[in-house]
C-alpha cells in the first residue's frame, strides 16, 4: 500500500510553502494579520474542510493537517488551528442555524476559538467567534472577558476567557470528542513539518561548521545520529498523515491513530529539537537563531490537546 499526497495536495503544499517562505516571520507579535489574509483569500485555508453549502471549499480536514505542516515546518504563529478546531465542533454538534451563521464567516478569515474547561484558551483573546463546549451543551458566546496568557513559546497564543452572554448551539460531547481528535491530529502536522524543518536546519549547519579542520558533518558520530533523527522525523509524518486521514473519513480507528500520532510525534520532536540545540552549540541559545524557537515550540505542542503521557495512556492493544 502506497500512502502519499496527491498531485492536488502536493500542490497545495507546494503553494502554501512558497508563501511562506517568502512571508513568514516567527517573532511578529500575535500573528500576521496581512499573511492571514493572504492565505485565507488566496489559497482559502480556513474554507478547506468547511462544505460547500456552509461557504467552504468542501474538501476536508486532512488537507487543513497539509496546511499544518507546512505552517508548523515556518514555525509560523497562526489561528488556523484553533479555526479550524472551532469549525470541526460546529460541524459535529451545532445546530443548522449556528452552522449556517458562523461557519461562513469562519471560513472567511475571521478568527474563532473554542473554550474547553477552565484552562487558558488557544487565540481565545484573537477571535471573534468565540464557541464553548460544556457536557451541557455547545454554546455561542458573545462579548466574553478575554486576557492573554503570557508563554514560553511566543508563537502559540493562549488566553484565558469568562463571562460574556451564553446561547446554547448544539450537543457538547459529540462537538467536544470531535475538537479533541481534530485538535490532535492539527498539533501532530504541526509537530511533524517542525521536525522536518529542525532536521533540515541540523544538517545544513553541520555541513558549514569546522572543527579540527572539517566540517563536523563529516564525523561519524554525528552522521548516526542526524540518522536517528531522519528516522524519527520520517515515521512523524507517517504517523501524521495516517491519523489525520482516518479523522477526515471519519475511520474506525481514528481515535486510536489520533492518540498514536500525537505522542510519536510531539515526542520525537522534542527529542529532534534537543539534538538541534546541541548540535548547533552556542549559536543555538542566542535569540538571533531559530533553534530555541524549535525548542519552545516542541514543548508547547507536548501540551497542548493532551500530553504524550495522556494520549498513550488512551491507546488500546
């Protein structure tokens, strides 16, 4: 069995990957709202899993991951994550009037944030649709208190959100297992294209720093262990891609490649992520490199949407 992009996805990355690497910049404060807009108007990435019917592009979530990981790859600070995990609870617990009212707008550009328990919020002070889910229900939440919550990693954004006027949307579990599995499987692409990036950056600064008069990418030592790390980034992206299709489909064992994906690969980021900082050395701390943006990014993508710890404690034998 052959599992690869198609030739409209490729392009799909392709494209995304393009723009960012001559637009994105992983130390603007919040995110960039021009480079947002870019991408939702001329390449529609918060329509893609959204149906036709709702403003959509009509695809599915499985081409939101290839966004990810082509975001997660520029280490770029965006809402399309939080967007996107919005949009999904909408679509499997809200009633046909809230989908018909939020989900065009959403699709859009227009920032949305789900508020799950009483823990800080992904861009919940960024957006204006702001949806909460409870074991009671699924709520629209209008003029809540918003204050953000100050990060290790400043690419990812949290805020905390109370108060504000409450409507009931919709059915709260299905909306709520629907954004955790997404969620999931959003944090693994971002995880995946990281460690792709992280590796990539390793490799090429071994190749230009010399000591004892060659370039340490000639040791053998070292050689093993980029090899390690080529492996463990390559299984990432398997393991991506596989549970971010079963999710789209809506498979069997989506729960259950969901979990499997977003431990392996958070944790094979962070492994990544402490090999580019040692293999860069010094240059690595300085906050001109992007290395400890790689590593605070790896840490904060272990926590968020569940722990490793938590998502294998979740996987049947």
């Amino acid at each position: 069995m052959e599992f690869a992009l198609s030739e409209e996805q490729q392009e799909l990355a392709a494209t995304v990957r393009s723009l960012l690497a001559k637009r994105a910049d992983p130390r603007v404060e919040r995110y960039d709202a021009e480079l947002w807009r870019t991408l939702c108007e001329q390449i529609g990435v918060a329509s893609l899993a959204i149906p036709e019917e709702h403003g959509g592009f009509g695809a599915s979530s499985f081409e939101t991951s290839v966004v990810l990981e082509e975001l997660g790859r520029h280490l770029v600070p965006s809402p399309l994550l939080s967007s996107v995990v919005t949009a999904e609870a909408l679509l499997a617990g809200a009633d046909d009037d809230a989908k018909a009212r939020l989900l065009p707008r959403i699709a859009a550009g227009e920032v949305a944030a789900l508020v799950d328990g009483d823990g800080p919020t992904l861009d919940g002070d960024l957006a204006s649709i702001v949806v909460a889910v409870t074991d009671d229900g699924l709520f629209e939440v209008e003029g809540p208190e918003t204050a953000w919550v100050p990060t290790m990693d400043q690419t990812i954004r949290l805020a905390t959100v109370s108060g504000g006027t409450r409507t009931r949307i919709g059915d709260g579990p299905a909306a709520r297992g629907r954004a955790r599995l997404v969620g999931a499987v959003g944090c693994a692409a971002l995880a995946s294209g990281l460690a792709a990036r992280a590796l990539e950056m390793t490799v090429a600064y071994s190749r230009e720093r010399v000591q004892f008069g060659r370039p340490i990418g000639s040791f053998q030592a070292l050689k093993h262990r980029m090899a390690d790390l080529l492996v463990l980034s390559e299984m990432s992206r398997s393991a991506s891609w596989a549970a971010s299709y079963a999710v789209a489909t809506h498979a069997e064992d989506a729960e259950q490649l969901a979990h499997v994906a977003k431990s392996y690969c958070c944790d094979a980021l962070s492994t990544i992520a402490g090999e580019t900082i040692q293999l860069h050395g010094g240059i690595a701390i300085t906050w001109e490199h992007d290395a400890h943006l790689v590593f605070k990014r790896a840490h904060a993508l272990g926590r968020l949407f569940g722990s490793s710890r938590e998502h294998r404690a979740l996987v049947t034998l």
